[in-house]
C-alpha cells in the first residue's frame, strides 16, 4: 500500500509538472516534453505487472482515438497551440497508472473512494447545472453514466481513482489553458463546461475498454517478457 501511494503521488506530481511546463513552452519545447513523458511511461510500464501494461497501452490507444475525434475533428476542446500534443498519448497511460496506483494505496477503503468520486460527480455536475458562470448541460449528461460504471462496475475502484486524477487534471490544466473546452457541443449547441463535469465519464470508458482487450494484448506482452527474461538469464550464465 505506502508504494502503491508512493506511485500515485509521484504520477501526479510529473503530469501536474508537465502541464505547468507546456504552458511556457514553444513547439519544440512541447516537442521534448513528448519525447520525455514517452520514456517516463515506458519506464513506469517497466515496474508493473505484464496484465496492467496491457491496460495501460489500451488506455493509450483508445484514449488517443478519442483525442484525435474530439480534439481534432469535432473540436469539442482545443489545445493551446491548435494541435495534439506529443506528450497526450503516454500522460493517458500514466492517469490510467496513477489512478490504479491510487486505488491500490485505499485498497481497504473501496467503499470510501468510490462514494467520495460518485460526491464529486453528482456536485459537479449539479453545481454546472445551477450555480457554474458556465452552463453545463453535456457534462451533466456524462454524470450518469460515471455513476453507472461506478456503481455496477467490476473495476469500480479504478474508475473511482481515476476520475478523481483526471478530475483534478482537468481543473489544473484549463485554469493553465494547456486546454479549453468549446462553449457548446459543435454541431449540436449544447452547452458545455470548461472543464465539462462528466468528463471523466470519457476517461471511464477508455478504462472500460482497454480492460476488455487487455487479454488479447496480455498474451504477445508476456511472451515478449518471458522471452527477454530467457535471453538476459542465459546472457548472465554464459562465460
């Protein structure tokens, strides 16, 4: 529990640091960031089990399809230079990571965390509704279905990590303006929030479907592993 502690604190510490660097930073300098937080992940993928780095790299990969479709093409949120970042794809691996490390750390205070992040979203998304400078109906609309995941979900502890990471991610970047969020839906008119309250009903089912195709990655990945172990133990017994 106090490594699994350490490791989400640490997670946190990094993304919250590269926010606040690529908020000075020119392209090229966003450019190393990306080649930075990559080998951060890879390093942090190094430490865990074969079955999480399976998740982590499907939180990756269906994380970056989300960002490519609300990002680049449907423009729901922009990042402060008009692009996708280098550094986004790897920082979604290392939320995903820090929120299991943060679920692992409260392992004997499920019940707790998980009630504390569905408080969070009911207020949130309440308080966009009500009281907000920014009406937000389309965060609202994503509440339930985090309530649901938490609720009826197997990896409900997970889930509840990490929409409290990304929850407090979101908040730090826009107020950095890393990122902002569009007024309203485009194409749609519905307001929205910056940041939208149930955003991290997004991030939930990135979470959701990397666990259903983490097997399929978790088979090659040990493999891979198991095949490197026998390769550096005969290089060690070799004269």
């Amino acid at each position: 529990m106090a490594r699994a502690a350490v490791q989400a604190l640490a997670g946190s510490a990094y993304l919250a640091l590269l926010l606040a660097l690529d908020h000075f930073a020119s392209y090229p300098e966003q450019l190393l960031l990306g080649a930075v937080t990559w080998i951060v992940f890879g390093a942090a993928l190094s430490r865990v089990p074969v079955q999480r780095r399976a998740q982590a790299l499907g939180v990756v990969a269906f994380a970056t399809l989300g960002e490519v479709t609300g990002s680049l093409v449907w423009g729901v949120y922009t990042y402060r230079l008009h692009n996708l970042p280098l550094f986004v794809p790897p920082a979604h691996g290392l939320v995903y990571l820090t929120g299991f490390s943060l679920a692992l750390a409260l392992e004997r205070h499920v019940r707790a965390l998980v009630i504390a992040a569905a408080a969070v979203a009911s207020t949130w998304g309440l308080l966009g509704l009500t009281l907000l400078p920014r009406r937000d109906v389309a965060g609202a609309i994503g509440v339930p279905l985090l309530l649901l995941f938490l609720w009826r979900g197997r990896n409900r502890a997970i889930y509840a990590g990490v929409f409290l990471v990304v929850a407090s991610l979101e908040l730090y970047g826009t107020a950095l303006g890393t990122w902002h969020w569009a007024r309203a839906l485009p194409g749609l008119g519905i307001p929205d929030g910056n940041p939208p309250s149930g955003v991290a009903s997004g991030y939930v089912w990135f979470d959701v479907m990397a666990l259903l195709v983490a097997p399929t990655i978790y088979g090659p990945l040990r493999s891979l592993s198991e095949r490197n172990r026998h390769v550096y133990t005969a290089s060690e017994g070799a004269p």
